[in-house]
C-alpha cells in the first residue's frame, strides 16, 4: 500500500510539471509573439517621424540662407549699385540724413613748434541711416550685420578742416550694415593738423589744439552732423585708449560745433584736445644752467678787481648765456606774437650780466687810474729836486707845491746869507744878529718838518682816493644787483604759474 501511495504521488506530481510547462511555454510564446508584433511596429513609426522632420526642415531652409551673398543679392546692392553710391539714401530727398559722430585721439605722436602743428593718432566713427537697406534676421540664419565695401555705398564726405596731410589720408575698407539699415563706418588714422602754439609760457605752457569736422559739399539740409555733447564721457574714453604722449600729458577733449564760414548753413564739429607740456627735461637742462650761471655772477663780486681774473671769469659766463640764447632760438617758433617769458628770461639775465661786466670795467678804469697817478707824482717828486749845494734847503724847501726857481732863489739867498755872517761874525760887532738867524734857522726848521708831514699825508690820502670809491660802488652795485635778480625771478616765476 506505501508502495502504490508514493507511486500515485508521484505519478501526479509529474502531470502537474508538463502541465505547468505547457503553460509557461504558451505564455512564452505569447509575449514573443508581442514583442515581434511591437518591434515590427516602432521601425515604422520612427522612419515616417524622421521623414516628417527632415522634410519640416528643408521647406525652412528652403526659405532661409545663411551667407553675405545671399543678403547682399536680397538689398539688390550688385544690380543697382549705382543707385546706392551716387545718391543719398532718402526716401524723400528733402529729408536730411542724421549722421551720428564720434572721435577720440589714441596717441599724441608729436607737436612741431616750429611749423605749429599736431601729429595725432584718432579713431572715429560715423552712424547713418540707409532707408534702402533692411532685412529680416530671422531669415538669414540670425544674421544681423554685414560687412560691405565701403567704395560700393554711399557715405558722407566728412573731412578735417585743419588737416595738412591729405595725400596721405588713409580710409577703412569696409562699412559695417545692420539689418535695420543702420551703416556704421569705423576709421582709425595717423593725421597732421595745423594748430597755433601759444609759447607765452614755455615750457609751462598749455595747448589747445582743434580738430574740425564737417561735410564738403552738403549742407545742414542734407547731412545733420550730430556728436556727443558729454564731454566727461568723451574724455574717459579717450583717457582709455590712450597709448603714448610724446611729451605731453593729455588733459581733456571737448566737442562744440559752430557755422563754416564759407558755407553758413553748414555745421561743423570742433574737438579741442588740451594738453599739458612735460617741462622737467626743460627745466634741468635749459632753465637751471642759466640760473646757475646767475649765481657764478653773483659770486664773481667776491673777486678783487685788482687783476684780471674776474673780467675773463664774466666774460665766460655772459658768452655760456649767448649759447643757451641760440639754442632756444631753435626751439621756439618766430611767429609767436608774444615774447615768451623764457625768452624775457634769457635777455633778462644776459642784460644783468653784462650790466656786471660794465660795472667790473668801469672799477678797473677807476684803479688803473689811481696808480697811474701815484706814479706821475714819483716821477714829479723826483723831476723838481734840485741840488741847491745845502743840504737843509733841499729837505725844506724842495717839496712838491714850490717850483724849483723858489728853490734855487732860496737856496741862493741862504748861501748869501751864509756869507754875510760869516763875515760879521769876523767883527764883534754882528754877534746879536746871528744869534737872530740861528733862531729863525730853528723855526724854518720846524715849519718845513711840519709842511712835509702835511704833504706826505695829502699823498697817501690822495693815493687810496679811487681804492675806496671802488669799494664803495661795488658794494652799492651788489646790493641793487641782488635786489634786481630777486625781484626779476619773482616776477617771472609769478607769471608762469598763474
């Protein structure tokens, strides 16, 4: 019985797999059949959705392009080309075309004194309007701006009044079009322009040199200049690009318009560029030396006027002077109404100097005069010295003032004299008369000491006459020298700082 019992068990547990496998594999067999059935399906769809797509996409770009030519043959600007260089694009001609302009100036490459002009690097740009061009971005691939050579449109004939260099002027090549019908022109160029130097002030000195724009041949009813009346903003986008000076330190740019004067209904645009003169190498090399050479002046009057040391030492320096007088010659220009201040510096100190050297000969005359005379009255002294034979009468009588007949007269008389008591000193009885003339011996004597003392100092006081006096002016020349030096400086630092 356990025997059948397991066999039985068995026997239905068997049936129960085949028959849970024929289950399973119908199962399989049903979920393939649906997945072949989907998988032929979806190959379908996705092709005829690519298809729709690629077809969606060549109609738009059928209706789109995406290159310069394709616009540039859409503004017809190959067919009528001379349409849109020779004339003005305005619907009604009556209408004036606004020209927007803007300049700023990038390098100050150089300012000729001498032939009074500026040498500028500038950018500037033009915007108008062009009322024949326009397109839709949308249908050119978002293409919003063209490219376009600038000899095939028409733009404004826009010129430098001021300019000196107009075989060398150079243009871009191109404009810039936007879809609206917006022509931009950008130009950046070297040019010389005419502008007049104030040296008044030199090397303190500030110019102010203008650039004027303006059209040839059309009037304020054809082309309307139009510029940025902000000047600060003009000035920091010129500060921004900057890139060199020269010598000079820019300042500021100011735009103003006003009226040509050949055509009156025409208006012109004025950017006035100042600017500031570097004047550090002027003062170190020009302004000092001559200053310097002042001072050597100055100090000159410690030399003695004896020798001629100090007229060689003056004369040196006034000749330096002359030198640094040519040299500014070539530097500041000849049609300068007014004599700049370094000029008036220069003739200033020249003139003071040579005053000085005046001066040191007129002192020299004065002491070459004074041993001159010493020397004529030694020779004199030694010329009316006559030997009377008496020893006596030539130390007394012999001096400078009695001519020498006097002396011999006196002499002569003296030796007379001489005899006479001689002879009566041979007689008692003339013993009281010599007695006399020993007395009055004694007292000529004494009154001769006294008239050489007096005459020697008359000499020496004589002598030394022109020796003071030459002290005396060169101290009083000193004073007002130093007097007139300070106040002349005073007077040209003064103008030149105000």
């Amino acid at each position: 019985m356990i025997t059948g019992f397991f066999f039985l068990l068995f026997f239905m547990g068997g049936n129960a797999s085949s028959v849970e496998l024929q289950d399973d594999q119908q199962t399989l067999n049903e979920t393939i059949t649906r997945g072949g059935n989907a998988s032929s399906i979806e190959p379908e769809d996705n092709q005829q959705m690519f298809n729709e797509t690629f077809t969606r996409e060549n109609e738009e770009n059928s209706t789109k392009s995406c290159r310069y030519v394709d616009i540039i043959n859409h503004l017809n600007l190959t067919q009528d080309k001379d349409m849109y260089i020779m004339t003005r694009p305005v619907e009604n001609y009556s209408d004036a075309t606004p020209v927007y302009h803007i300049m700023g100036v990038k390098a100050i490459l150089d300012v000729r004194k001498t032939d009074q002009s500026l040498v500028s690097y500038i950018w500037v740009q033009y915007h108008w309007w062009n009322q024949f061009i326009s397109w839709n971005p949308d249908n050119f691939c978002g293409l919003e701006n063209i490219k376009f050579p600038a000899a095939n449109l028409w733009m404004p004939d826009i010129t430098i009044e001021e300019r000196t260099d107009k075989d060398k002027e150079t243009k871009s090549p191109y404009l810039l079009i936007h879809w609206y019908g917006g022509v931009e022109y950008t130009n950046e160029q070297v040019v010389t322009t005419a502008c007049r130097m104030r040296v008044y002030k030199f090397p303190f000195d500030i110019q102010r040199c203008n650039i004027s724009f303006k059209s040839i041949m059309h009037s304020d009813n054809e082309i309307e200049l139009i510029y940025n009346k902000n000047n600060k903003s003009m000035t920091t986008l010129t500060r921004s690009m900057m890139w060199t000076q020269y010598e000079w330190t820019f300042e500021d740019l100011t735009a103003t318009n006003k009226s040509s004067i050949m055509y009156p209904h025409q208006t012109v645009i004025i950017y006035t560029i100042t600017m500031r003169r570097r004047s550090v190498l002027y003062i170190a090399n020009f302004i000092s030396p001559v200053l310097f050479f002042l001072v050597l002046d100055l100090a000159s009057f410690l030399i003695p006027d004896a020798g001629g040391e100090k007229l060689s030492f003056k004369v040196t320096v006034l000749l330096a002077v002359t030198v640094l007088q040519l040299i500014l010659n070539d530097i500041l220009p000849s049609t300068s109404k007014k004599v700049p201040l370094i000029a008036i510096y220069c003739i200033g100190t020249f003139t003071l100097m040579l005053l000085s050297l005046l001066e040191t000969i007129v002192m020299m005359y004065l002491i070459e005069k004074d041993s001159a005379a010493h020397h004529n009255e030694t020779d004199e002294e030694q010329n009316l010295s006559v030997n009377c034979g008496d020893k006596w009468c030539k130390a007394n009588f012999c001096v400078r003032g009695i001519k020498s007949s006097d002396c011999a007269s006196v002499c002569d008389e003296s030796a007379d004299e001489t005899q006479s008591v001689t002879e009566k000193r041979s007689s008692d009885k003339l013993t009281e008369v010599s007695l006399g003339l020993e007395q009055v011996s004694d007292e000529l004597r004494k009154i001769g000491k006294t008239i050489s003392l007096l005459s020697s100092n008359e000499k020496e006081e004589k002598f030394g006459y022109w020796a003071r006096m030459v002290k005396k002016i060169n101290r009083a020349y000193f004073i007002f020298y130093v007097t007139a030096v300070t106040v002349f400086l005073s007077v040209l630092v003064s103008r030149w700082t105000s």
